[in-house]
C-alpha cells in the first residue's frame, strides 16, 4: 500500500522536472533573444524587428550586386579614358579587389580552396613536410641568401652607389642577426622558420617595391591615395585660420595637428562599422599562417602600421592578461619599429616620400616578428595558439551611430595631438637646454660644439656604417639615429629637413638610407606609452612589461634599421 502510494509523489516529481525543463527552455530562448539585443547595442545597432532584418536580408545582394556594377563600370571607363590609362595597375588592382570580395559574399570559397589545395598538398606541401627538419632549414637559408645576394648584386648601380656600399648593406643585416642570435634568451629554441621567413618577406617587400615597376606604381599609389587623403583635413585649418597659414605656408601646429586628429576620427568610425576589424584579420591572418605566430601577436604586428602602438593591443585586449613573455615582447616591439597612419602627413611635410614611409612601415612587420623571436623565443603555449581573434572589446559609452562614433574619434584624436604638441615642445627645450649645458661643459675642455647630436653621432657611429651611409655622411646621419632614439623621430625629420634645405645636403643614397631609418616610434618616450598602455589593460603583467620594454624598444629601433639596411642594398 506504501508503494503504490509512494507512486503519484514520483510522477508529480517527473512533472515536475518536465515543467523545469520547459521553463528553463523558454528562459534559455529568453536569454539568447536578450544576449542578441545586447550584441546589437554593442555594435551601435538598435535591436531590429525580425520581418526588418528579412527586408534587409531580400534587399542585400541586389544592393551588393549594384556596387560591383558600379566598381566594374568605373574599371572600364577608368581604364579606356586617357587621362587616367597611365595608372590601370593600381586601378585594376584595387577594383577587381573589391569586386572578388563582393562575389565571394554569394560564392563559397572552396570553389578556389579545395583546387589549391588539391594541387598545393600532394606537389607542393606533402613532399615539402616529408624532409628531415635540417633539409628544411637548410633549403630555407639557400633561399634566403639567394634573395639578399641577388638584390644587392643583381642590379644596377645608382649614380653615387658602388657595390662595396651594397656589400656593408648586406654584411650589417648578417651582423645585426648574429648579434640578436649571441643576446638571445634561449637559442636552442629560436624558431628558425619564423626568423627566415621574416626576413626573406621583408627582402621581397623591398624588391617588389624599389626595384619592381608594378609594385612601385602600387605603393606609389596607395602612398599618395593615404597623403591625398590626410590633406583634406586642411579644410578644417583653413576655416578657423586661412589658407596661407593652413596650405600655402602651413605651420605645423595646423597642418600637421589637424590631419592627426581627422585620421583619427576617420579610423574610430571605420571601427564603428566593422571595416578595420576586417582588414586587420586578414592581414593578420597571413603573418598567422606564414610566420607560425600565435593569433594575437599577428593581429597586433599587422595593426600596428594603421593605428599605431598601444592603440593595436587593444584589439586583443581579452588576451593581453594572458599573454606569455614571448607575446608581449613581440607586440611591443612592433609597435617600435613601426609609425601609424595619424602621424604620416606630417612627415610628408617634412619633405619625405610617402611610399618611402608605407614601405618602410610594412616592410618592418616581418621584421620585427623575426627580431623579437630571435631575442626572446616562445617558451611556452600561447592560449591564440591556431586562431587569429579581432575582439572589439567593450566600452562605456559605445556610439550610437557612424556619426558619433566620427565625434568621439575627433575628441580623443585632439588628446593625441595634444600630447604630441606638449612632448614636442618639452623634449625640444630640453635637448637644447642640454645642449647649452654640455656647450659651457665643453669649452672648459676646448671643444667649443659639444652637443647631445655629436655624442650620440659618435656612438651610433658603428651602426651607422653598416647601414651603408657613404663615408663622409655617416657621422651626420648617426647623429639623427641618436637624437630619435632619445628624442622622437619627429625631432629627427624635423633636422634632416633643415639639412636637406641647408648649403650642405645629403647625397641621394644617405638621404634614402636616413629616411627608412627614422621611420619607427623606437624611442624613449614611447616606452613610457607603451608600458602605460599595455599595463592599463593588463595589470597583472605590468612587472613583465616593464621588465621587457627596454628590450623590445631597442628590437624595434634595429628592425627599423634592417629595413634601411635592405634599402641601402637596392639603391
């Protein structure tokens, strides 16, 4: 009788939990509807009735099919018209680009991706794995030494270029290696392929580019595309001042400031809409699949070019907390041998060519991958290890739409233009407030020219000479390698211009080898904002960073020279 009235206790209980479960299907349903709303708000979107996102949805490949109609129409009559024949390189490029990107939308990529890899894996890649690890590396070193002999070798001579200055390029890339290789943390477990293939592309960037009539039309293109478009912020100066302070004579407080913080703002909405996360992915993604470096390292190597140091790791800002050693010595060097698009107009107006600074800066990418692995391997298992992840990361107060989101960027870009402005004119004084000290200091001793310049000159001296700056220029160019380092590199343009305006400029070969030299954010000052940055998003690793920020600053400032190094041997 017990049991068959323990019975109904039992199935109210089985009721029970069936009603559980339903009511926690529906509140998992609630959430998910709940955790979607909250993504849109995230992303700057209101939460869209669902027959509202079916209209959009009909609408969309008619509207993406429109564009490339349009693009494919401007390639044709681009193309065809006179005036604008000369560039069909860059033109063919960049519109078929976009268009493949559109097709891809409604064409699934293993349309090309498993023909490749039917052809790729069984000639190219199951053969190539099958080789002993030595056979390898050995077949990669050939490679490499036959792409930096032939650049230096294989071409002509410019008209104040020797082959001996060609040769002190190549030997200073050699010594710049063995001397990473001698200071290196761990050598038995320096990451070869990644060192090889890192210099091998940054010897290919600079070959496609300088000595490639394609590939300098391309970069020529995009340089003067990027300029063009920093120009425009002289609108704005020419209202609150006039034309002749904001173009015809431009001072630098507006010109340069204003371009700074119009970039800025542009790229904070580029953000907004999605478009920086998805080129930087894919940009990453081939550093990621060539390089063997984890997602997070590719994500900040490859942003660092277009939003600059500090400002890349927060596109990983979920990982900085977890990175190991190797990471986030990689991330910080970098961002030191690399400029940001913000600061490019200004030294555009220093007289600089704008394909210079985009190769330079691309260019040292690899570079700095390979130097930062070989002075401090990877010891342990990245958790970015097999994934490239852009995160877009959190924020208190997200815009509202692409306009806002234009606003904030303008606010923050006046902080950052603000902050050049008051480093510039304290660093300034205080070189030459040092400069007179060490003036009366020297007279005592007879010298009367004694200044931070020639010390630091004398001390970049050796440096200097492998880069392949002609004899009697090394000690001048040295002196501008010194003031970056313990200055800025705006200081550092700022007196190549006066002495490329002077009675006593370079040559064609020390002023090319100086340009690509200067063009990275290694200096002192900026390990303060490196360390300030990274630690802020990740505070339990701030003894790790500071304890590798000298190091990654001194990786990057010699990733830089690399890059003028290889030029050096090209020109």
């Amino acid at each position: 009788m017990s049991a068959v009235q323990a019975a109904p206790p039992a199935d109210q209980e089985i009721e029970k939990r069936a009603s559980h479960s339903d009511a926690s299907s529906v509140e998992k349903q609630q959430d998910h509807a709940v955790a979607t709303d909250v993504e849109n708000l995230e992303d700057g979107t209101e939460p869209k009735p669902h027959h509202g996102w079916l209209s959009y949805e009909r609408l969309r490949p008619f509207i993406l099919v429109g564009i490339a109609l349009v693009i494919l129409g401007w390639w044709i009559s681009a193309t065809i018209l006179p005036a604008t024949r000369h560039r069909w390189i860059p033109q063919t490029i960049w519109a078929w680009f976009f268009i493949l990107v559109i097709a891809f939308r409604f064409i699934p990529s293993s349309i090309v991706s498993r023909p490749v890899a039917a052809i790729w894996g069984p000639l190219v890649d199951k053969p190539f794995t099958a080789l002993p690890r030595w056979m390898k590396l050995t077949l990669g070193w050939l490679a490499l030494l036959a792409i930096v002999f032939g650049s230096a070798f294989g071409f002509e001579l410019s008209a104040d270029t020797t082959y001996g200055d060609r040769a002190i390029s190549v030997l200073g890339l050699f010594v710049f290696q063995l001397c990473f290789w001698i200071s290196s943390r761990r050598r038995s477990q320096v990451p070869w392929r990644t060192v090889i293939v890192g210099l091998f592309f940054q010897q290919a960037i600079a070959l496609f580019v300088l000595k490639s009539g394609a590939g300098y039309s391309i970069f020529k293109w995009i340089a003067f595309l990027a300029a063009d478009f920093l120009e425009q912020s002289q609108a704005g100066g020419s209202f609150f001042f006039n034309t002749e302070v904001a173009i015809t004579h431009p001072w630098f407080f507006v010109s340069t400031l204003s371009a700074i913080i119009f970039f800025i703002a542009f790229v904070q909405m580029m953000y907004y809409l999605g478009v920086m996360q998805w080129i930087i992915k894919h940009f990453a993604w081939f550093f990621f699949k060539t390089m063997n470096v984890s997602g997070a390292e590719a994500v900040v190597a490859a942003a660092s070019p277009f939003i600059g140091q500090g400002e890349s790791a927060c596109l990983v800002r979920p990982y900085v907390d977890l990175m190991t050693d190797s990471e986030i010595h990689l991330s910080m060097t970098s961002g030191f041998s690399t400029i940001s698009g913000s600061v490019m107009i200004a030294y555009i107006n220093l007289g600089v060519p704008p394909q210079n600074l985009i190769t330079s800066s691309v260019m040292s990418i690899p570079a700095s991958i390979a130097i930062s692995k070989l002075r401090l391997p990877e010891e342990d298992e990245p958790l970015t290890r097999g994934r490239v992840v852009v995160d877009r990361g959190e924020e208190k107060n997200p815009p509202a739409n692409a306009l806002h989101a234009f606003s904030q960027g303008a606010v923050f870009g006046l902080v950052v233009a603000g902050l050049i402005l008051c480093n510039l004119v304290t660093i300034l004084s205080l070189v030459s407030a040092i400069n007179g000290l060490l003036t009366w200091v020297g007279k005592g001793f007879g010298i009367h020219h004694l200044t931070l310049e020639l010390i630091l000159g004398y001390i970049f001296y050796p440096v200097t000479f492998f880069l392949g700056v002609p004899r009697g220029e090394i000690l001048r160019v040295s002196q501008l390698l010194g003031l970056k380092l313990v200055a800025n590199e705006f200081s550092a343009y700022l007196s190549l211009h006066e002495i490329m305006g002077g009675s006593n400029p370079l040559s064609y070969r020390a002023w090319v080898i100086t340009q690509y030299s200067l063009c990275g954010f290694a200096n002192l000052g900026s390990v303060g904002i490196q360390i300030g940055v990274l630690s802020a998003m990740a505070p339990s690793k701030g003894k790790a960073i500071s304890r590798l920020a000298l190091s990654a600053m001194i990786c990057g400032f010699m990733a830089t020279l690399q890059t003028a190094a290889i030029a050096g041997m090209l020109i």
